[in-house]
C-alpha cells in the first residue's frame, strides 16, 4: 500500500489535521500537502512516518 494512501487512511482515522501530522513527524507541517502534490518520501522518512503512525495508534487504544 503507498505510504500517501496510508498517511491519508491515518488522517481520517485520527481526525489529526495534516499540518499537525507534519510538524510532528518531519517538524514539516506543508509534509502531507507535498505528498498530495507528488512529492515522494525518501525511506528513512517512510519509516518515520510508519513508526510515528504506529506509536500514535498503540497509544490511543
């Protein structure tokens, strides 16, 4: 599955707003709005992105 179709998934599971979702991944908050634009992560990015998601799921149960 592509990680932009993921990170969307997250976003509507969480309600989190993108730019929160950015900053606090990539310290990036424009992160989700470049993915929608095209722009692909690099993997060590996928992977922090991956974990953070994750991290914020084991949370919130």
């Amino acid at each position: 599955m592509h990680i932009g179709y993921r990170v969307e998934r997250f976003l509507n599971e969480t309600g989190m707003p993108r730019t929160k979702f950015g900053r606090l991944v990539a310290r990036d908050p424009r992160l989700v709005d470049d993915m929608r634009n095209g722009r692909q992560p690099r993997e060590e990015m996928r992977k922090n992105i991956e974990h953070f998601m994750n991290k914020y799921r084991e949370q919130a149960q």
